[in-house]
C-alpha cells in the first residue's frame, strides 16, 4: 500500500518540478510577400491569395494586397489576366486546366515582379486501396506502457496483477530528475 502511495508522490513530482517560464523575443520584421494558389486539373474556379505577413502575436488577419496585376500563363504562350476582388483574392472562373503542362504565374506588385512555375502532371488512376494489419509484435506491446499517462498508469497500479505491477515501477527510472535552478 505504502508503495502506491510512494510511487504516486515520485511521479507527481517529476511531472511539476521542473517547470520554467521562457520568453522567446520575437522580433517583428518588415512585413513580405504570400501568395498562395492551387491549380487542378478540370475545369473549376482558380483562385490565388495575395497578402502580406504580419507579427507572429497579432490576432489580427493577414493584410490583404489588393493592387496586385496577376496573370496565368501556359507553355502554347495563352496568357490570362485574373480579376481582382478587391479583398486579396484574385481569381480566374471556370478555368480549364489540361495535364501534362507547364504553367506559370506572374504577380506584380508594388514595383516588384514575383514568378513562380509549375508543371500538371497526368493524373494515376487507383484501381485499388488496401490496408493490412500487422501481427502483433510482444516486444512492442511490453513497452507501450511508457507511453500511457499518468491517470492510466495509476488506474494499473490498482490492478492485482504483478507483471504490469513491475512495468509500471521500472518506469520510475524514466521519470525526470529535479534539478535547483
């Protein structure tokens, strides 16, 4: 009974006494560029997000670039200009996307000009998903124990049985140690 209890006060105090409080400065940098889009194949509305990055604590929303000129073009040479929402978003509807070529995306901004190229692969046909079950490997299964958290372990030590009994008390050695700071 004294070793319950025992074990039960070790546990509970290397879980809460090595607890330190760390202040990370973040230095806030000249805000920079996001663009953000995804192209399908299909036919379906092609969006790209334009904004700019903001202070890592802020609640507000990313500040949204609403004089941006964005365009698609592809390897025949068809360029496309996408219309502006006004609200950081630009768009291109019922845009018909063809695999197997190469696109790219020119935005200008502010006196700055940003290009990015991609190539639209042909798509796989699955023609079958499985999952197999792995046997259960006893090697694994002794050493999961560690991994349970503490109510777990102490609705164990209640159990009668001494094998889990000792697992669980071998754990004290992984427990960490308190140190004076």
């Amino acid at each position: 009974m004294i070793n319950k209890y025992l074990f039960f006060a070790i546990a509970m105090l290397g879980m809460f006494s090595c607890q330190q409080v760390i202040d990370i400065n973040l230095n806030e940098s000249a805000p920079q560029f996001v663009f953000e889009a995804a192209l399908e194949e299909g036919t379906h509305d092609f969006k790209v997000r334009a904004t700019k990055t903001g202070n890592y604590f802020s609640t507000e929303a990313p500040t949204p670039i609403k004089d941006a000129i964005i365009k698609l073009s592809t390897e025949q040479g068809g360029e496309l200009l996408l219309n502006n929402e006004n609200n950081g978003y630009y768009t291109l509807n019922q845009y018909a996307a063809l695999n197997n070529t190469d696109y790219k995306l020119t935005i200008q901004t502010e006196g700055k000009t940003f290009t990015a190229s991609s190539y639209l692969p042909k798509s796989v046909v699955l023609d079958s998903v499985s999952v197999e079950k792995n046997p259960p490997n006893p090697l694994v299964e002794r050493t999961r124990i560690v991994y349970l958290p503490c109510f777990v372990i102490l609705r164990i030590l209640k159990m009668k049985s001494i094998i889990i009994k000792l697992k669980v008390l071998s754990m004290v050695s992984l427990l960490p140690k308190a140190t004076k700071y």
